[in-house]
C-alpha cells in the first residue's frame, strides 16, 4: 500500500517504485485491447451477439466485484473503435446498452472526483 499512499506510480520512470500498481494498470491494458480485438476481429455478422455476451459479463463481473477487468470492460466498449459499430449496436437489446450507460456515467463521476 505504500506504493499507493507514497504517490510512486507519479514518478516519471518508477516502474520499480510500484511494482503492484504497474501490474495492475498493465492488466488493464491487455484486457481492454483483448476485449476491442475479440470484437474487432470477428465477423460482422457475429459482432452484435458478442458485444451481448460481453455486456452480460460485465453484470458477472460487477457481482464479484472484480471492478479492475469491469472498468478493463467498460473501457473497451466505450471506446471510438468500438462505439463507431453502429450496425451491431443497433441489434443489442436496450436494456444491455442501459447497463453499459451506466458503467460509463460511474467512470465520469469516478474521473470527476479524482480530478478534484
């Protein structure tokens, strides 16, 4: 914890000072570019029921509280490359983007707060 509270993971260069925290962030990564690649990847066609099965699992996630792959899962699906599918979008049931909207609002106000 002290990593943490000592603000290491700031220092430019500190990959050794936070050895923890730089995990954590690196496993952020590669679950967002995993979850943009699976969907990027596959066919057109097949887009929309797996956007539906992610979205799905991010409600798992949420009750087991695994928020570091949660936000990993937010932040894929809420990026450019992702949102700019309208098509598949379009075949996703309301109620699943609702809960994406709300994941998303969670992470402007968490984003809101840090830069207080």
């Amino acid at each position: 914890h002290d990593e943490f509270l000592d603000a290491k993971w700031s220092v430019p260069k500190s990959k050794h000072l936070s050895p923890n925290l730089n995990v954590f962030a690196e496993r952020f990564n590669h679950v967002s570019f995993w979850v943009k690649s699976i969907i990027l990847s596959a066919p057109m066609d097949n887009r929309p029921k797996i956007l539906t099965v992610l979205l799905k699992a991010e409600e798992v996630l949420r009750s087991l509280n695994n928020f570091n792959t949660l936000m990993g899962f937010v932040s894929a699906l809420g990026s450019s490359s992702i949102l700019r599918l309208h098509r598949s979008w379009a075949q996703v049931a309301e109620p699943l983007k609702e809960v994406l909207s709300q994941y998303n609002g969670l992470i402007d106000r968490l984003t809101r707060v840090s830069l207080l």
